[in-house]
C-alpha cells in the first residue's frame, strides 16, 4: 500500500490517502478506529504504530473511492509525529571522498571512520513533506541538498537483531537530509526547519521486495546531481537499525535516513529539486528563502 498525507491546493485539510495508479483515495475516515488519548501521548505516530489494524479499512474505503489525480494535491511528510529522524553519515564510499576532498563540507578535517563518527539526530521539528519545500536560512552560506532512502519504523523496538531489523520496517519514502556547511555540530546545520523532506507517501515494506537495491537520482533544474543504487550502501538498511537500536529506543513513525550518495551541491531561492526512487515514485521540492515577518 502506498499512504500519503496531503491537503488540497485550494481547499488545505490534512487527509490520509491511499495511492493507486497516479490517483489518490481519500481514507481519512479509517483513522476514526484508532484509540482516543489523553495525556501523557504515547511515544510515536500512532498513525504508523496502528497501521496493520487500520490497513484493511484503508484499503476497503479506497476500493470504495473516488480517486484524485495526485498531482492535483499537495503531498505532506508521510509521517506526521516521529519521536526522531536518525541520520546516518558518508554512507556511500564516492561521497566519503567527495566530503574528505571538499573543505566546504569537511572543514579540514580528515575523514572519520563511520563507527568513530556515530549516528546523528536531526530533530523532527525540521520535517517537511514535498510540497511543502525547503525554506533556506543563512543565504551567504552554503546549504545541500542530499539524496537518500528514508526508512521508517512500525514498532518499537531496542537492542533489534539483524536477522530481525527489517521486520520492524513499516516502509520507506523518499528522504532528503538537507545540509548548511559549516563548522558547528552536524545535527545543529541539520536541523533548520525544512531541512528534512520525507515524501511523496510511504510505501509498505511488503510491497519492496529488495529495499537494499533501488535505483535513485536527483536532479536540479534538469541537471543530474545525484544518481546511484542502495546497494551501494556501505552499512546496510538491517545494520542501521542494529546500530540505532543500539542507542535508542525506537518508536513507531521514527524515520532512519540512510545516508547520500556523491554529487551532493547547493541550491538556491527558486530552485526545484526532482527526486525519483525506484519502486517508491517521485517528487519535486522547491526551494526559497526563508522570511522573517
Ligand atoms: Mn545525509
């Protein structure tokens, strides 16, 4: 199943729909079933954490719908609440030597070991959905767009085996974990608003059959940035979780971004940045500058 959340254009809403054939269903109505709260909220989306109970009244209410051509709507992140969005750093061996090769990225610095450098958090104040677009702060600086297959958790887990990691996997959306170069900690530079995309919608993991080798790109403007295969990741999608695991605690709607490929580049105010992965769809993410009223 493919599930979005999306607002009308025109009309706004925050809906959830189910993706079939370009068109999307509206199945809003479903999450009527999931249990009612009261504070203190449980950790998570629980969208995401009730989503094998509610599939089946999502299905039923799309076969039962009218579709909406997708691109009439306005794509939000697939994930609404998620506790945190780990990130994984120099993933892919061209874009460790690309980050040593450039001081921008580097600053100086001699590269790291990935175990040496760990993973990072990127607060999820700073998620986005496509339509939506990346509002950039600090113009005389440097920021980058970076490509990467966003991987989200269904249940909670700690200390998960590897031969287990992927079934904790809800799905995966196309991530971007955007980037200002620069000297201070990495989760600071990576944490603006809007410098994390997830979108157009989350595919289900049972409808990937090999998450680990999907064709992606990115292009700006018509010019190709990024362009690759996870299966050129250097520590693959069961070992992050693993390695997450490790440290944290994770929560359903928590989204792991697997790290970018070479060709990472700055964007600037009226840039589009296209997105294609293979077996998930595509996006555009437009990018202005960020206003201060
Ligand atoms: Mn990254």
């Amino acid at each position: 199943m493919r599930l979005c959340r999306y607002t009308h254009r025109s009309a706004g809403g925050n809906r959830i729909g189910v993706v079939r054939d370009g068109a999307v269903f509206d199945v809003t109505a479903a999450l009527e079933a999931l249990p009612a709260h009261r504070y203190p909220f449980p950790p998570g989306d629980q969208m995401i954490a009730g989503l094998d109970g509610l599939r089946p009244k999502m299905e039923a209410l799309a076969d039962a719908g009218v579709g909406v051509p997708a691109d009439e709507l306005a794509f939000l992140s697939p994930v609404a609440n998620p506790t945190k969005i780990i990130g994984v750093p120099q993933n892919y061996e061209e874009h460790a030597q690309e980050a040593t090769a450039d001081h921008g990225i580097s600053q100086g610095k001699p590269r790291r070991k990935m175990e040496d450098q760990g993973l990072f958090l990127k607060a999820s104040s700073a998620l986005v959905g496509p339509s939506e677009g990346v509002a950039l702060r600090f113009g005389d600086r440097r920021t980058d767009h970076e490509a990467e297959l966003g991987m989200i958790i269904g249940r909670h887990g700690s200390d998960i085996a590897y031969e287990d990691a992927m079934g904790y996997v809800a799905g995966f959306a196309i991530a971007m974990d955007m980037v200002v170069r620069g000297p201070e900690d990495r989760s600071f530079r990576k944490s603006v608003d809007s410098y994390a995309v997830l979108g157009p919608w989350m595919v289900t993991a049972d409808e990937i059959a090999d998450p680990g080798a999907l064709d992606f790109f990115l292009s700006v403007g018509g010019e190709m940035r990024q362009k690759n295969n996870t299966a050129n990741l250097i520590l693959d999608l069961p070992g992050q979780i693993v390695w997450a695991s490790k440290f944290y605690s994770l929560y359903p709607g928590d989204i792991i971004m697997s790290g970018t490929c070479a060709g990472v580049g700055r964007v600037q105010p009226g840039d589009v940045m296209h997105l294609e992965f293979q077996s998930i769809g595509a996006m555009d993410v437009p990018v202005r500058a960020h206003a201060v009223y």
